[in-house]
C-alpha cells in the first residue's frame, strides 16, 4: 500500500497565502476531498478526482479520504485557513481513532494561514500578546462550556479570537457571548468583526464592546476581542507586549 | 515619500513554509531588518540591504525601520512564524504610536505559519478545539499575569500553546508553570515539547504532565499543553472536536 493522507490549509482566501508545501502536497495528489468552496478553489488537472461534500458531513469525508487511501490512493483532505484550528485534521483524527482497520494509513498535517492571524494582520496586530482562540459554535459543545471559557478568558485578561460566531442556524448565541463579555470586560474594551478576510470584499469594523451588536457577525466573519491594554493607533488595532499587574 | 514597512512572517524554519506574498513583499524591498538569524534567511541581491541585529532591542529595530521608511525606503520588517504573535508587529506600532513623526509611514502585517500551528501539525492535531496562547516570558509582564492566566486557561479547559517557556537567562520561570498546572489539571493531561519545528533536527516528544520536568524545554521548544480529551491515537495526538459540559 503506497496511499496516503495529507490534510492541507489552503489559508483564508487569498492564493498568496497558500504555502508552497501545501501547492506542492497537491500536485503529488489523486484525489481532493472537502468542503464544496474549498474544494472549488482546486484547479483540475488529469490524474486528478475532486471530492466535494456538504458541510457537517467531517466524519464521512474523513472515513471516504482514509479508505481511498488504504486502497492506494494519494488523498489530500482540504480546509480553509490552518487544518489543526476548528478544520479537517481532528475530523480525521476522529475517524481513524473509530476505526481500527485503518491503523495503517499514513496522516500528515500541512499548516496554512489560519483566519484569526490573517484578520489580526488587517488590523494591525491585536493578537500581539496572550490570546485565546475559542468556536462559538455549540454544534459540538454545550452552551455552558463556552460560557465558562469566555468568563475565564476575560478573567485572564486575554485577547480573544472567536471562529464561528453566528449562522442562520444559531442567530443568537453571539449575543448571549456579547452580554457575558459586557459583565466581564470593560465598556470600552475594542472588538473587531473581520468579514472576508483576504478576500477582495474583506470589510474591517472595530468598535468598543458597549457598541457592538449581534448583527455585526454572521458565517464568515472571525472576531476580535482586545484585551484592556489593546488601542487604537492611528488607522491600525494594537496590543503591546507588555502588561501591568 | 514612497516608502514603507511591511512586517512579514518567515514562519518556523522550513522555507517551504514561506507565502508567497511574504516572498512578493521581499522582492520588492530595498531593506531588511530583523534578529540575526531571521536576517539570515533573506538571501542577498543587488539593491537590498540586509540590517540585522541583536535579540532584545525590538524598539530599536522598529525605529529604525520607520526612519529608513520615512526617507522613502521599502523596508520589510522579518520576524520568525507569524508577524502578530509574540514578534515585531506590536513593537513596530509601539515605536509608531510613541514617535508621532512617523504618523504618514505606511505599515502592513503580511502573516506567516506561526510555530503552534506548524508544531501542532506535526504531532496530529492538539489543537484542534479552544485553545489559548501564552508567552511564558515575564520581560515584559509580571510573572503574576502569567499565573493568573495559566490558572484561567486551565479552569476554563482550554489547550494551550507556551512560546519562549525557558531560556538561560530565566531557567525557573517554566518549572513554576509545572507547579500551576499540576495543582489545576489532572496527571494524565498530556504535553508535548516541540523542539526546532519544521527544521531538519525537529524533535517532539509527549509526556503525561506527571512525568514532566523543566528541562524538556529551552529557548527553541514549543509547549503545547492538551485539555482534558486530548489523545494519542496511533503515532498521533489530537483533540477532538467536541467536549462535554
């Protein structure tokens, strides 16, 4: 058996920002399997089979891309941003974990440009000190869970960055975080809704906490939160290196 | 004036871990500024002038960047990783925000593979749920906001990832940050030490906290600390996507 499993980044959007490790993982491939968008941006060529699945369908994509592989194939599973962070990698993990027969397939893990870093760059550099990264989403996790990490990283002083934080199916969990950030943190603590990021269309709004709204995010918006030292500075979003007791 | 700063990550090591836009950015530059050994990535050519300097003198840098800017140079600020983590991107808006002079210099934060991610991808996914990220120096913080912090990510059950856990000149400080998390995480939480990431010596190695001692990290080693479902499967480590409450 010569197959394998390779999960790739492909970076939040902009083809600068794909790696020349993940350009070159894909053109030692047979088959691309993942999310439709992502998979679009795959340019075909002979020799190769594009996989493109719905979304919230990670476990089956994940058991297709093992058993192609354990059949001989050179699988490349394909996310957005970084493959580790809230992606394909621990999907796959998942699947292969279950399912014993596939002990022998080989996994590797390719890093892209994950949302956060590419928004945070836009900005300027809020997430220069100590961050968290947390989902909003409680499609796999109880509500309490990501209450209690929002408190606690308030409490920690730190600045955060929050993939998924609101769709059509949960319009209102991003104001319940809202309204647990505004017992938490400071009013004028900055937040930022970084919409498209990389993509040609990206739209940057900062705005203190006590001004932001729930219909500031949607699906493809990564938001920032600043920690009590995170300013503004001319055009740019900021935190120092250094922090007070 | 024409010029500019563009602060850009070179990520971990492996070159081909550079973006393109990053490699775009350089060959437009008339110079470079950086720590010695990120300086000495940049392979030299006609009309770019490498300035490369000492550890710990990132304000000087970041002045010095702005200055050679404002009298119409193209200077690319280099950092390892990723810019907006732990590196230039906030000491080149401290010394901006402090020298008002500089006010019409453009900057932009190009980002780059910061060294979790790489290192997380190596060993599977750890970090493929929340997570936070602490720079374990206490340069430019009191160690107390790193205890707090390290008590409220772990409360909050978050993965986390050290930057910069020892060094010679602070030997203690990560022994200290054992001692936290023994007494708020169980024995079994598993750690991972990733030495030189994405480098041909690359060295990983994963203990259970229990087994852990000080001197499994150094100036050049990546921590990342599991939550309380983080696994080995097979050769791999990951977290799943899910959690309980």
């Amino acid at each position: 058996m010569s197959g394998w499993v390779a999960i790739v980044g492909l970076g939040p959007g902009r083809e600068s920002l794909v790696t020349p490790e993940v350009r070159s993982v894909l053109a030692d491939a047979t088959d691309v399997i993942g999310y439709i968008p992502y998979v679009k941006r795959i340019t075909p060529r002979d020799g190769l089979t594009l996989h493109a699945s719905d979304n919230r369908v990670e476990i089956d994509r994940a058991t297709h891309a093992l058993t192609l592989a354990q059949s001989g194939a050179r699988v490349v599973v394909v996310s957005s941003g970084d493959p580790g962070v809230f992606a394909m990698a621990s999907a796959v993990f998942e699947a292969y974990e279950a399912q014993p027969r596939f002990a022998d397939v080989p996994i590797t893990v390719h890093p892209g440009i994950t949302a956060m870093l590419a928004a945070s760059a836009a900005l300027g550099a809020p997430l220069g000190h100590d961050f968290c990264c947390i989902n909003l989403s409680d499609n796999l996790k109880p509500w309490s869970v990501i209450e209690n990490r929002l408190r606690m990283a308030a409490r920690g002083d730190f600045a955060m960055a929050f993939y998924n934080p609101r769709s059509k199916s949960r319009p209102v969990q991003f104001g319940h975080a809202l309204a647990i950030l505004r017992e938490e943190c400071a009013p004028g603590t900055l937040i930022s809704f970084a919409r498209n990021v990389s993509h040609d269309d990206q739209r940057l709004v900062t705005v203190p906490l006590s001004e932001a709204t729930e219909d500031m995010a949607d699906m493809r918006t990564l938001v920032i939160v600043g920690n009590s030292a995170t300013r503004r500075v001319g055009p740019y979003l900021y935190t120092p290196r250094s922090a007070e007791a």
